[in-house]
C-alpha cells in the first residue's frame, strides 16, 4: 500500500492492524557520465514500493535528498546539511508514530545517509518512541554482488548501473559506460589516496575525476533483475520478522 495513493478514511484500518511503515530513500547526486542524478532515490523506492506490494505493508512517500555533500563538485549534486537531514528524519519517523507506527524500516539506497540515519533510529529507540533501523539492498545480498561483478565500484559502479538498466533504461547512457570505466577508478585503492591506514580523502573528486568507481561495463539488465528479486527477498523477509517482534522486545535492555 502507497500512502501517497490514499485517502485518510481508507488508511484507518491499515493503522488499526499493522504497526510498520517503509519509508524510502536515496540521494540526488551525480552517478557518473552513464547514469541519473536520481539513482539513488529511484533504487530505494523501487525496492520499498514493490516490497510494499508484495507484503502489504505501507510505503510512505521517498525522501529524495540526503547528505551527498561529498559529490558537491559535480554538476546538479543536491544535499542537506546532516544535521539537519536528522532533525527532518527524527521528525517525519515521530510523525508517523501519532498514526500508529511503532517500527520502521528505512529503505535507503545511498551510503552518505546511513550513520545518520542509524543516529536518528538510535535516539527513537533510546527514547521508546519507536524501533526504526536502516536497510541497504547491496548489504542483504553481499554473496552475490560479488559474484556477478569484478569490480563493484560502489560508487556508479556496474551494481548501480545494472538496477537502472532493469528499472529505468530510458535513464542509462548505455554509449558511455566505457567512458565511465575509463575515466574513472577502478576502486577507492586504486587512487592511492588512503595513506598509512588514513583515509586522506573527503570529497568523491579526490579519488574520481569523473565521479564514479568500478567496471560499468560488466552492467547488464539481467543482472539488474536478479539482484533486485534477490534483495526484495530480504526486505520481505525482514519486513516479516520485524512485524513479529513484541514492541518491548525491540527496545533497549534495563541497566544490568
Ligand atoms: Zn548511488
């Protein structure tokens, strides 16, 4: 069910039965010379509306900029501040709680977000006003991201690639995807920019001049649908153990 697709009186019993909400999001940023600034977000919300149908559960409206500061030097790359992409994400998940929701999964798709989104789920939880933990699809299915690419990026690598060319093709330069292999890196190590065990970079135009990593050649749609079947899996799965957990359950431990 998509909250943006109901009206109020039809969303009653939903909030009477079910305690969980997915709340989708990504980044709008630059992927690269291949693919949309709007990777991230449409990945995050493809795997939180399809899981939704699937499941039942309700998928709230994507969030489509995060904290992507680090891309700043690239054209058309948006961000917010961290602090204040918590504030707005403490408050959108306190929001949905008045409604009944008391555990959430946020469905992100982009990297930058997730110590701050595991802050915000942290102090919910401190506070017993709800249990809400991040879900990357890349980390619920590490296996077989491995197997399918040499060289993953992550960055606009072929992973990415491969889940635009099976959700959106119209977005992909398919004729760039050797322009994007060649101008880019290969990995983080590869530009030789962490020293002596410090990561002396902080922006992705330190180690890409054209902001992507990987071999985005090795993309491929097929792929693309195996590895979105393979992580909507987990997400269902997830879905499913979360509903089940007692609420007390999920909430921090006494002090011993
Ligand atoms: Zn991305």
């Amino acid at each position: 069910m998509y909250l943006g697709d109901e009206a109020w009186p039809d969303l009653e019993s939903y909030f009477e039965s079910e305690s969980l909400a997915l709340v989708p999001l990504g980044s709008t940023e630059q992927h690269g010379p291949h693919l949309p600034e709007a990777t991230d977000h449409l990945i995050g919300e493809a795997f939180a509306r399809a899981v939704a149908d699937r499941t039942g559960y309700l998928c709230t409206p994507t969030i489509n900029i995060g904290v992507s500061g680090h891309h700043r030097q690239f054209h058309g790359t948006m961000w917010v501040e961290p602090p204040a992409f918590r504030q707005y994400m403490e408050s959108l998940t306190r929001n949905l709680t008045s409604h009944g929701i008391d555990r959430v999964i946020y469905v992100n798709a982009h990297g930058g977000n997730v110590p701050h989104l595991r802050e915000v789920g942290a102090r919910l939880r401190q506070d017993e006003v709800a249990y809400a933990i991040e879900w990357m699809w890349n980390d619920s299915i590490p296996e077989l991201v491995d197997d399918l690419f040499e060289q993953n990026g992550p960055h606009g690598g072929p992973k990415e690639t491969a889940l635009i060319q099976y959700l959106e093709p119209a977005l992909v330069h398919d004729d760039r995807l050797e322009e994007a292999r060649d101008t880019g890196i290969p990995d983080v190590e590869a530009a030789e920019t962490i020293k002596h065990g410090s990561r002396t970079f902080y922006d992705a135009a330190d180690n890409t001049d054209n902001g992507v990593l990987g071999d985005q050649t090795d993309a491929t749609a097929a792929k693309g649908v195996q590895l979105f079947e393979a992580a909507s899996d987990q997400l269902v799965q997830l879905c499913e153990w979360l509903a089940a957990q007692k609420f007390e359950d999920l909430m921090p431990r006494e002090h011993v």
